[in-house]
C-alpha cells in the first residue's frame, strides 16, 4: 500500500476501478476482433471481395466515430456509471447480432425493396447492420473509462492507469484467437459471435456493484481521496466564455488542445484499426494461413502489444521522476514512442524469410501504437477539466474514426487493384509505409498545435450546453 506524509495508509481502491476498466476494454475487443478472424472463411463462404469486407469493417469504423461523439456527452451528462452500463449493454446485443446477420440482411433487402432500392448481398447488409449496433455501444467504451480514470487517479497516475485497462485491448486481441476459431470450428461461426457477446452481461453485474462517483463512494477512504485530487491544476488558459457552466461542442473546437487531441486521433486510430482488421488476412493472402493457423502468431503479436501498453503508460512516470513536467515527460515519452513503428517499413521487404519476420516488425508498431495510445489518450485529462473530458475524448473518437475509415477503404481499393493484377503484396507495401510514419507526423503537429502545456479553463456557473 502506499503511504502519505504522516504513514498512513492511502488505500488501492483506484486500481479495482481500473481493473474493472480492464476487463470491460477486454471484452470490447473481443468482441470487435471475431469478424477479422472468421473473416478469410467468410470471405469464401460468402464470396466478400476484398472491397465488400471494406465496406462491412468501414461501417463499424464510421459509425463508431459518429456515436464517439455523442457517446462523450452522454458519459459528461449522465456520469460515468449509467453510460458505461449502457454502452456494454448495446454492444454486447450487437455482437450477438451478428450470428443472425443473414436474417437481418433479408429483412433489409425486403425493407430496401418496399422503396424501390435495389438488394446488396445479404451477409453483407446483414453484417453490416450487427457491426453499426456493435459500434454505438462500443463508442461508449472509452469516453467512459478515460472519465473514469480522470476521476480516480491523480494526474502522475493517469498514463499509467491507462495503459493498463489500455492493455485489455490487447489480451482481448489475444484471447480472439486463442478461442474464436475453436468455437467456430467446433459449433459454427455462429458460436463465436453469442458466446463471445453474452460475456458483457457479466461485467455489468460487477460494475454496478463497485462503481460509484469518488465523493459517493464507501469504498474510498479519505486519505485516498485526498491523494487523488492532490495534484489538480488550476486552469492556465480560458478559451471559453467563463459565465457559460459547460462548454458547448463549438466552444471546445475553439481550443487549439482539442484539435492537437483530435489530431493526434486522426492520424494514428487508423493504423491500429488497420492492423486489427487486416492482418488475419494479410497471413492469409502472404502465407495462406486461415483458422487455427493464425492463433500462434497472431497471440504473439497481441502479447507484445499488451507490453507497449502499459510500458508506454509507465515512461511518463520515468521522466517525471527525474524532474519533468507532466506535459514534458508525457511529450518527450510520445516522441521516442513514435519513432518505433519506423521498423514496420522492413516487415514487406523481408517477408520472404518467413511469416515470422513481419509477424514480430508488425508487433513492434502495433505495440508502439498502445504505448502511443495511452498516453495520447491521457492528454485530454492533462488539458480539460473532469466534466468535459468525456466530449473531448468523443471529439477525438470522431476525428479517429473517420481517420480508420479512411485507412480502411484506402487499404480495401489498394489490396482489389493489386491484387487483380497479381502484385497485391505492392499494395500491402503501401499500408505498410502508411502505418510506419503516421506517429512522426502525428506528433509534430500536436507540438505545433501546443508547444507548451496549458490547462483549458472550461466554464462554471450557468447552465448545461
């Protein structure tokens, strides 16, 4: 236990919140990472191009940044322990959705026939429609947990809280393919998508009974609350109207923070989601490897992201300790974590020495991207006051999303025009250079947006935007 000045114990109830944010970012991706790994079979049972996949990936990605948006404000208005038991609620229905994805792509096509709109392929609006219920529940995922974690750790802890529950990116990303291709092998793909869907309503059960707002909360001890607030900064830089009680969305875009955050997004959420939905299929195309082949590289490269997250979420502290500012240290640790996903560019170039070898190079960006992450994340709550982080962090969710739209129809139109032409490994070697070099120019434009640390002075007093 940690103790305060005068010895006294301050308590750990923080860390059983964030390790209920772990688990819940867990299933978060559990859920999200089923479809990439059914995919290659699903592709060829259903006859996808490598297009209709896009369009299916994109529309979670879409609609995901869209309901970011919204999702932050809900998290500000109606605090964090009703939003998150919300959104757990819809996403795990929508996972569980997609094992009827061919009933829900008839009753589409009928309802788009009724208006005289012409049928898309049944899985494919069926799938679809599973994916967009998955996304807005899921957009709730982190405007929650970052509020959460605002709200129950001082600003020297914040990164490294986040890396961890982060990090339930990542075992989640590792246990997909440990257990969904034996699900689907054993009981259908149909299988993977409820059993892996239902696992939210447990958690729901656990958070209603541990959570409350820290003031409210028996659980938390006086010193621990006091030790938790001890570092709060006064505001530096009022770029609201201060008779206003709560910024407005415009009021927050005329921040320059919030468009570094939303940069910082843009830039790089594409890359993971690239890398998340992509690489099954990459194995596949590269290697022909599909099913149960992928699970043991795949688990590698998840493991090792789970490293980056909390790794990246601890190198703050390092420089703190030696006298760094936070927004220092949190930008200095940024700057060295950007320049490791430079050795993705070697992963096509020698690919042809085995699976392996772009395996671990792609780990290696994959978990720069959590180290980068977790601490991108945690600016929001450097610069912006506890009732507007949720809107900010639903700013950026947009700005990300529509970046891993992007990333992912690029990737879709890039991967059908080489590969008609047998050279679809060119393709790949353009993502691949993509992904490589968005940290760089990520943070030289969040620098150039905010050279120096200032704290948005967000308003009191009137009314609710």
């Amino acid at each position: 236990m940690r103790h305060n000045a005068t010895g006294s114990n301050i308590g750990n109830y923080r860390w059983t919140i964030c390790s209920l944010l772990f688990f819940a970012t867990t299933i978060n991706y559990l859920d999200r990472q089923v479809l990439s790994l059914l995919a290659p079979s699903l592709s060829k049972s259903f006859g996808w191009s490598n297009t209709d996949y896009a369009n299916i990936a994109a529309a979670f990605q879409f609609v995901y940044a869209v309901a970011l948006l919204f999702a932050g404000r809900v998290v500000d208005r109606i605090g964090t322990r009703r939003a998150y038991h919300l959104a757990i609620f819809i996403w795990s229905l929508g996972a569980i959705a997609h094992a009827y994805s061919l009933a829900i792509g008839n009753a589409v096509n009928s309802l788009f026939a009724t208006v005289g709109l012409a049928a898309v392929p049944a899985s494919v609006a069926g799938f679809i429609v599973a994916r967009a219920i998955l996304a807005i529940g899921e957009a709730g995922n982190f405007p929650a947990a970052i509020k959460a974690t605002a709200e129950y750790f001082p600003k020297t802890e914040r990164s490294f809280a986040t890396g961890i529950f982060n990090s339930g990116a990542n075992i989640g990303a590792v246990l997909a393919p440990l257990t969904v291709p034996i699900i689907a092998s054993l009981w259908g793909w149909e299988a993977a998508f409820m059993w892996i869907g239902a696992i939210g309503f447990l958690w729901m059960a656990f958070w209603g009974g541990l959570y409350e707002e820290p003031g409210s909360n028996r659980r938390l001890g006086k010193a621990e609350l006091a030790y938790i607030n001890h570092d709060a900064e006064a505001p530096a830089e009022a770029c609201v109207d201060a008779n206003v009680r709560k910024a407005t969305w415009g009021e927050l875009l005329r921040c320059r923070q919030t468009w570094a955050f939303a940069v910082g997004k843009f830039m790089t959420d594409g890359i993971w989601w690239f890398f998340l939905f992509w690489l099954p299929k990459y194995l596949a195309s590269a290697y022909n490897m599909s099913g149960t082949a992928l699970s043991l590289p795949l688990t590698v490269l998840y493991s090792m992201t789970m490293v980056g997250s909390i790794g990246g979420g601890w190198l703050p502290k390092y420089f703190i300790a030696r006298g760094r500012s936070v927004y220092d240290a949190r930008m200095k640790a940024m700057l060295l974590i950007a320049f490791c996903p430079l050795v993705v560019l070697l992963a096509q170039p020698l690919g042809g020495m085995g699976y392996w070898i772009p395996v671990i190079l792609i780990g290696v960006g994959a978990s720069a991207h959590q180290a980068w992450s977790a601490n991108l994340f945690t600016t929001a709550s450097d610069w912006f006051p506890k009732n507007a982080v949720g809107s900010v962090v639903g700013i950026g969710g947009l700005a990300g999303g529509i970046g891993g739209v992007l990333v992912t129809k690029l990737g879709g139109a890039l991967f059908d025009y080489y590969g008609a032409l047998g050279e679809i490994q060119t393709g790949y070697l353009i993502m691949f250079a993509i992904c490589a070099t968005a940290y760089l120019a990520a943070w030289v434009v969040m620098k150039l947006l905010v050279p120096v640390n200032k704290m948005v002075e967000l308003p009191k007093g009137l009314k609710h935007a």
